[in-house]
C-alpha cells in the first residue's frame, strides 16, 4: 500500500473536523477517531519511506498546477523520516491521553483531540511542503492549536503562558511574512526548490537581511536562546502529554523549517557558523538554568531547549557527519523527551506547582514510571545501554573529523551540568523518603503502554543503533544534496 | 517635479514600513493587554500593505487574459501577493480573536488587564 503525501495533511485535517460530528452521535468516536487516524498515517509513512528507497523522492504536484507555479509535497528520505518520526509521536501522544478528562464531560476531551490533530497536521505540513508561503500557513496552525493546547486548563496560570507564546508568535509570523516577501519581490517565486535556484541572482545585502528575518520568525518557534522566553512557561503549564508534543513534534518542524532554509535555501557561507554561535549559547545557557530549576517540569523544558542547542550545533558543522549526529540527536531528543515528559507528569501528579522535591520516595509507590523515568535521564545524558549515547557519541566525532576540538570540551562540560540536574531528581526519586502528604497516582494502562514501548524502543536502538543508522544516512546524504532537490521538484513531469 | 513624483511613488512602502513600527512599539511598550493586541494587529496591516505595494503596478490592468488582449502580460498586476494577502489577514484575524480570547481569561483570572500586575510566572 503506496499513499500519496498529500494524504497525510487531508486525513488528520478532515478528521480534525469530523470528530465533533460523530462525537453527537457516539462520545467514544472522538477518543478512538484520532487514534485510527494516526495509525492509518503511520502505516501510509512508514510504507512511503520504505518505497522512496527504491523509487527516490516523491515528489507530489497539487491541482494539477506544476512547480513552480503550484503547490508541491516533497516526501523525500529527509522530509520522510521526520514526517514518521512525528506521526509516531502523535500516535503515542494519543494512546498516552487516551483516558484524558474520561471523569468530566466529554467537551474539553473533544476540545483536546481536534487541537492535537490540528498540530500533528501543521507539523506534517511544515515538513512535507515546498512551497515557502504554504510553510508559513502551516506554522500558523501549529501555532494557534498550540496556543490553544497551552491554554487548557483554566484553573492555572496557563492562559497566562498562552499569552506570551502568542505575543512572541505573533511577532514572528510578521517577520516570517517580511522574509517571504523580500525574497518574493526579488526572485518573483515562493516555491523552495526555485528560490535555491534562483539565490545567486539576489542581492547579497537583501539575502542577508531576509535570512535575518526568518532566523528570527523560525527562531522563536525553534527555542532559540534569546528568543525562547515563551517555551519553558508553555512546558509547565500545558498538560502532561503536550509537553512532550511540543518537544517532538513541534520543535522538530521548527528545525526542519531552519535547517531547509540554511541548507537548501540561502548559499551565504557564514549561515552554518551563525547556527553554530546561536546553537551553542542555547545550549550552554539553557542547561546551566535547568540546574538551577526547583520544578520538574521547568526543568525538562531546558533541558530540552538545550537538547535543541545541540542539534543545532550538530547541523552547524556543517559535513555530512554533522547532519547524520544532528538527524540522530533529533531521533533521540523526540523518543526520550517524551517518554521523561511522559513518565515526569504521573511522578508529580496533581501536585500543585510540581516541585522537584515532590517526587521523593516515587520509586517505591510507582516502580514501573520510575524506572522508565530513570531509563530516559540515563538516555539523555548519554549512558552506555541506551540510545541517548551513539548520538552523542556520533556529534563527538563529528566534531573531531572537522578539528573543532573546543566544541568537544564544551559538549562534554555542558553534559556534565545534565548529568547533575538528571541525577539529583532519580537520586531523590529512589534515596528520599516520601513525604506523608504526597499522594502517588498509578498510570493509566494506556499511558503505561506509551511509556513502556518508548522505553523498549530506547533500549533496543541503545543495543541495535545499525536499526536507525541506515535511514539517518539516507536521510543526511539528501539534505545535503541540494542540486538533488532541486532537480527532483523542478524537472517533474506527471 | 518628475523626481518628486517618483519619491511618491513609494510612500506607500513607508507608509507600510511606518504602520509596522507603529505596531511593534504598541506591542512592546504598552502596558494594556488590549493595547499590545492592537499593537500586533497593526503590525500585521502594515505587512499586508507592504505585501500589496510589491505586486501592485501604477496604471495596470487585471491579471485576466481576454480575447484582444493577450499581450499585455507586463501591464498587468501581479495577481499572486493579493492571494498571500488575503490569506495572512484570514489567519491575522484568527490569531487576533484568539488572543482577545486569551485576554478575556486573564481578565477573569486576574481581575486586571495590566501586564505588570500579571507575574504568576516568569517574564
């Protein structure tokens, strides 16, 4: 079963807007409905991916209208491989919340799917389409389903944090449409595969200042050090699973978007070093707040902003190398995040601010979530068994092959500030005694079934990483290939 | 005179590049959450008329091939930043509702809509 890509923005969409539909006639419809979407998807992706190592990229015209003047979906292995990656995640996001609000009416659950739909299709959307004004339609529906998400619940401070993440989004479409239309009333195009063919005829100044807008637009999105202000409050205050939507699927469409501009898009050299100062100030300065976080969620949320740093630093070397640590790191991040997101929220479960402190003595009261929450610290440190540690251990010697022998001190101090922060909280987890008023929460059987099948997934890649490998080279070796791109959108004859 | 007349020729890029500073100083100075809504709301205006003056063309007709006319291509206006525009002021006006939404629920929440009075996290 071979699908088209256009299928993977129509099929959640649609479902988006049917489920309030069915859910008059049957209320269970609107929890099973996105469920049997984002398998359906997963299934069309994974098979897709499979078919472009034989086939070569899929390139789908829409309307009939070919590029450059129409609209077109790119499936390659690059755009593939996030595009499985996301949909998989929005699949455990779902079986993770599946229960989700079961105990009050069925509103905000309905309220809650539509919007998660709505963010894993701008997402998809962001990664598939090769169409840069399409792109920026696509970040405003991440955007406002993700404004919507973060406002949720109505009792904590969340419409606070929603506020902040509109006002720095807002700012940020506004510099994106600037960006699109400096570069439109110059080459007189928005598709990306002519604007990369296009780029030499531009002025160098005007290249430059456009870049600069959308480094910023993107940037905001992509938890870039000055401009992420907005992630961690949105981490904190959005529900439990949305978290963990944010860090894999969102974040990850905001790096495509930055990482296909960079490396696709604009020929300035200085791009790659830009990336490099800007990924590496992320990195150091996020982690060393994260130490000082005294709630658990906060404190993910750094970290993950500083996982982010990494990768961005990653793709800032530049060589192939580079990229394959990058798209590794990016795997990683997204399966373990989640599953710390994941297991993180039932260890301070209806704790009022989630102090770290909270979870002291959980080991003995919820043995299944500790251990996993455990399994995902050692992964993101980059402990031998799990997966966390072939990433590292690839943009480590990506670093050496490119002699940057400066970046490595740094990644490895960076590193031990995580080890740190990540030890302090399985140190109280297992060594603490538990509080008399704390009360612990046993998972739901769904929730533990998304937990334990990321926690299986880290360990296997931890002992197998060749199961990934050969899809992240694929994936590296097309970034890198620009002419390769180009040639694909602009010589299609369907 | 001709070169005066030129310089008119772009007011209305100022007038836009004006209407987005306008709105960006709004945003960030103001003190109101209502207030910072306008300011983002006019910084999208000012966008949308920048988009409009890019493709607009002094004198040009509708982008429209009709029979005795078909060699006009270069007097006509480009068609395509009036699509894009049309499509940024639909999702100006969504992330605008949202956002008076939003402020709504601070006002019942904090029962203000001063930004310095609302500091529950960080800013």
């Amino acid at each position: 079963m071979v699908g088209t890509p256009v299928l993977f923005i129509v099929i959640p969409l649609l479902a988006a807007f049917i489920i309030p539909l069915t859910g008059m006639v049957w209320k269970n419809s609107i929890r099973i409905i996105p469920g049997i979407v984002l398998s359906y998807m997963l299934v069309l992706s994974v098979s897709l991916l499979w078919h472009i190592t034989e086939t070569g990229t899929v390139v789908e015209v829409i309307a009939g209208w070919k590029p450059p003047i129409g609209i077109n979906l790119v499936f390659s292995p690059f755009s593939g491989f996030l595009a499985t990656l996301m949909i998989f995640l929005g699949l455990l996001v779902w079986a993770y919340s599946y229960k989700f609000k079961r105990s009050i009416d069925s509103e905000p659950a309905l309220k809650y799917f539509i919007l998660l739909m709505l963010l894993v299709t701008g997402s998809v959307g962001i990664v598939l389409t090769g169409d840069i004004f399409n792109m920026f339609v696509f970040i405003e529906i991440v955007g406002i389903s993700g404004y919507g998400l973060t406002s949720f619940y109505t009792r904590r401070d969340s419409a606070e944090a929603a506020f902040k993440y509109l006002f720095m989004g807002s700012i940020a479409s506004t510099f994106l449409l600037l960006a699109i239309m400096i570069i439109y009333s110059q080459l007189g195009t928005l598709n990306i595969a002519e604007i990369a063919d296009k780029m030499p005829m531009m002025d160098n100044k005007l290249k430059v200042i456009s870049l600069i807008f959308f480094i910023l637009a993107i940037g905001i999105e992509a938890e870039v050090f000055p401009l992420n202000g907005w992630a961690p409050d949105v981490y904190t205050q959005a529900p439990g699973p949305i978290g963990a939507a944010f860090a894999g699927i969102v974040v990850k469409s905001a790096i495509y978007a930055s990482v296909r501009l960079v490396y696709t898009m604009f020929d300035l050299s200085g791009a790659l070093d830009l990336f490099m100062i800007l990924g590496l100030f992320t990195f150091i300065i996020a982690e060393s707040t994260a130490l000082r976080q005294e709630r658990l969620k906060r404190m993910l949320a750094y970290s993950s902003i500083g996982q982010m740093g990494l990768v961005m630093i990653a793709f800032g070397i530049g060589t192939k190398e580079g990229v394959f640590a990058a798209l590794f790191l990016i795997f990683n991040h997204a399966i373990i995040k989640s599953l710390l997101f994941f297991s993180g929220s039932y260890l301070v479960y209806n704790k009022k601010n989630k102090y770290i402190k909270h979870v002291n003595g959980m080991g003995k009261y919820l043995p299944i979530t500790s251990v996993l929450f455990t399994i995902g610290a050692f992964a993101i440190i980059g402990l031998p068994p799990f997966a966390g540690f072939w990433s590292k251990l690839a943009i480590l010697s990506a670093a050496a092959d490119s002699k940057m022998i400066v970046l490595i001190a740094v990644i490895l101090i960076v590193s031990i500030l995580e080890a740190v922060y990540y030890l302090r909280v399985i140190n109280r987890i297992y060594f603490f005694p538990k509080k008399e008023s704390t009360e612990a929460q046993k998972p739901t059987i769904n929730a533990l079934i998304a937990m334990i099948s990321l926690g299986i997934i880290i360990i296997v890649i931890g002992f197998y990483p060749d199961l990934i490998t050969g899809i992240l080279d694929r994936a590296a070796t097309d970034l890198m290939d620009k002419t390769g791109y180009i040639k694909d959108i602009l010589t299609i004859n369907n | 005179m001709e070169k005066y007349l030129e310089i008119l020729n772009y007011t209305i890029y100022g007038a836009a590049i004006l209407l987005l500073l306008i709105g960006l100083y709004g945003a960030l100075t103001k003190k109101s959450l209502i207030k910072i809504v306008l300011g983002l709301s006019i910084m999208d205006s000012g966008v949308h008329l920048l988009m409009i003056a890019i493709g607009y063309l002094k004198n040009g007709t509708a982008p429209i091939f009709s029979p005795g006319h078909e060699n006009e291509m270069s007097k006509m206006v480009d068609p395509v930043p009036q699509a894009l525009v049309l499509t940024a002021i639909v999702i100006g006006f969504g992330v605008t509702a949202v956002a008076l939404a939003l402020v709504i629920r601070l006002y019942k929440h904090h029962n203000t809509l001063r930004i310095d009075e609302i500091k529950n996290l960080k800013w």
